[in-house]
C-alpha cells in the first residue's frame, strides 16, 4: 500500500508527532508498503537544535530511507517547540503525488500541512484517515472556536483516531460525527531496558549524579508543567539531601525553570541536559528512580513510555490522555498543578524500594502494549478498511 502521512510537525521538529509518525512509517515501511512524508521547509538553525545535517539537496531529504516533500513556510511565533511552522498549502507536493500515486492519505494536524492533505484526498479521490494528536485548545486562545474548527477539520476525514478516547468525545461536543476511535501511538523502545541497581549506580556516577534521581524528559514548554516538578523538589531536599531532578530536552520555559530552582534554593539540585541524542537519552533513564510527568496537554507521552519501558515507576498528572496510560501498577496520578501531592507520591516511592521495583517492573511489561509492530497491526486493519468500497 501507497501511503502519504501529511503533518504540520515534522522532522527535524523536536515533538512526540515526529517521532511517532518516522516509527510508524518504518515499521509500515518494513512490511512492504511504500511511504512518504509531507511536512513544512524547515531552516538550517532548526536542523542544528536537532543535532542533524541541513540536506543539501532535495534527493537527500529523506528520514530512514522514506522520502520528505516540504512545504513553503514561515515561522510560527512563541510555538511549544521553539520550531513550529505555518506551512502554506500550495499544491507543492502534487508533483510528487502525481508519480507516487498514493492510495490512503494520513493527514496528522489541521494547519496549513492538514489543508494541502485535504486538497490532496480530493484530488486523487482516495480515503482521507486522520489522527488528533492533541487538544486543540491547550495551544491556542479561544478554546471554544478551536474546539469547533477541530470537529470541522476532522468532519472531512473518512475515519479518525485519537491516543485517548475522552478526545473524541469532546470533539463529538463540538459536531464530530464521523467513524473512529481511540489508537496508541507506538513507542520505539528497543532501546530502553530495566537497569539493575548495579547499573543504575553507575550511569548515576556517569553523569555525575548521587542520591535519588527524579527525571523529567521532553520539551521544556510551559504546558508541561515541569514547574509543578520542581516545587515539589523543594519540598523533598528535606528527607533527600542528595536528591536531583533531572530534566532532557529544550523548550521556551527553561529560562523561567532555572530562575524557578534557583528561588526556591534549589537550583544545585535541578540538572538541566539540554538536547540528548538517541544514543544518550536512554542512558539518562538508566539513572532514573522515579519518572514525573506533570503535563496538562498530553496525549499519550513518549516519554512516559520510556520511562516504563526502562522499569521507573511514574507519578503522572490526571489530565488529558496520562490516566490512559498510567495504570495503577506501574504509577501513581495527582492532581494537575498540586506539587504537595506529588512530592508525597514520590516520596513514597523513593523511602520503599519493594515497591518501586514491583511498580517498575509491571511498567516494563505495560511498555509492550505499545511496540511499532503491534500498533502497525492496527493501522494496516484501519487503512484496509479504508477502501472506497466501505466509505459510507
């Protein structure tokens, strides 16, 4: 099968739709289909914050062997990643679409990207499958009126998938009546293994850390409330004099975190990494005792799946799709926004080391639900069923 994914977040775009959509598509890609991207033109600064080579030719625009047709586009100011784009919905992938003859369009946002997958489903007359990835109106003002443009983009699609079911019904709120239902992205994870407490110790001491190590991975925007994490930091240096937070990634809230830790008197206690590459971030999970994840926007979070997969135990936030993915055996929810909560809960954790590994080890085998094989499995059965033979 031909299959076009559509995103307005693409590579080299630091973000969980990148990252999932590249796993998708090389796990479709090994099973035979044929795939291609279409995502905005991103700068040379952009590429150099992902740590890749700029192409130099469009030949060379590709991502693990799956070719990339870019789109016109601008920046968009103060967007979560720092990188976003408007894309402007030309017609510029026709001429590689005329010659690729997709069958299934996929189209993964409803910006300027989204548009183009719209103009392109009618122009080649084949079934338009979309996903949601997030709540619209976390990203944007007037929540009402974007909730309303979401359930109309959505409207154009044959079937629509979101990570958790409670976002299609609150599209459904809004006039979304067409076919679907809720799909896990898939999660890469080979990568990211349980560490013995022997090895724990030493990736600790390798990246110069001691004491317990509370993590926090992914975009530092506001949106995640790492804020939330750091209070609670405040709080734990009383019983864990030792204790760090270590917090990945880069993003438009960082500066404020450090001003954050620093009043608070903690900022000897926060270790920011900046940017890690595929090689390094699993090594950071490895020093991991607890993995937090106060987020008020997420879907899903790849990075929490990581964390699972590498046996430490989450305390998540009871917001968006997190109580989806947090099952009771394998981590703790609080409150959005309650930083005394959550220093409880990982208190408990850090002071019962049984329980952390029992937690741990049950969020290992949670992990696997999400391998790009078996959610492939469930694209393959969505795109089959796609044809237009069963369209209603």
């Amino acid at each position: 099968m031909r299959i076009a994914f559509f995103s307005d977040n693409f590579y080299p775009e630091l973000s969980g739709i990148t990252d999932t959509i590249i796993t998708t598509g090389k796990e479709l890609k090994v099973r035979g289909n044929e795939i291609v991207y279409v995502g905005p033109y991103y700068s040379h600064k952009d590429y150099a914050i992902a740590k890749r080579q700029y192409p130099l030719k469009k030949a060379d625009d590709t991502i693990d062997g799956m070719p990339i047709v870019r789109l016109p586009s601008v920046p968009l100011p103060a967007s979560p990643t720092g990188q976003s784009r408007f894309a402007f919905p030309i017609g510029a992938s026709f001429k590689f679409l005329d010659s690729f003859k997709p069958q299934v369009i996929h189209t993964q946002s409803p910006y300027g990207v989204g548009w183009e997958a719209l103009r392109a489903a009618k122009r080649y007359k084949i079934p338009l499958v979309g996903t949601n990835h997030t709540a619209i109106e976390d990203f944007f003002p007037f929540p009402s009126v974007m909730r309303a443009y979401d359930a109309w983009y959505y409207n154009h699609c044959d079937f629509v998938t979101t990570p958790y079911a409670a976002l299609l019904r609150r599209m459904g709120e809004k006039g979304f009546n067409k076919p679907g239902r809720a799909v896990a992205n898939p999660a890469e994870l080979t990568a990211f293994a349980q560490a013995t407490p022997a090895q724990r110790a030493e990736h600790k001491r390798s990246f110069g850390l001691t004491g317990p190590v509370v993590l926090y991975a992914g975009r530092l925007g506001v949106e995640k409330r790492v804020d939330v994490v750091v209070r609670a930091l405040a709080l734990l240096v009383k019983d864990f004099p030792t204790i760090t937070l270590v917090a990945t990634g880069h993003g438009a809230a960082e500066g404020g975190l450090k001003a954050l830790a620093q009043n608070l008197g903690v900022g000897r206690h926060v270790k920011f990494t900046g940017f890690l590459s595929r090689a390094t971030l699993p090594h950071a999970y490895k020093t991991a005792d607890v993995f937090a994840m106060m987020s008020t926007s997420d879907s899903q979070s790849i990075a929490l799946m990581q964390a699972y997969s590498s046996g430490v135990p989450a305390v998540c936030a009871r917001a968006r799709g997190l109580p989806d993915y947090t099952p009771k055996e394998a981590g703790f929810l609080v409150e959005p926004g309650d930083h005394k909560a959550l220093a409880v809960k990982i208190k408990l954790l850090l002071q019962d080391d049984a329980l952390r590994a029992a937690m741990g080890a049950a969020a290992a085998t949670f992990a696997k639900k999400f391998s790009p094989g078996k959610i492939a499995d469930e694209w393959e059965r969505i795109y089959r069923q796609a044809t237009p033979r069963n369209l209603s």
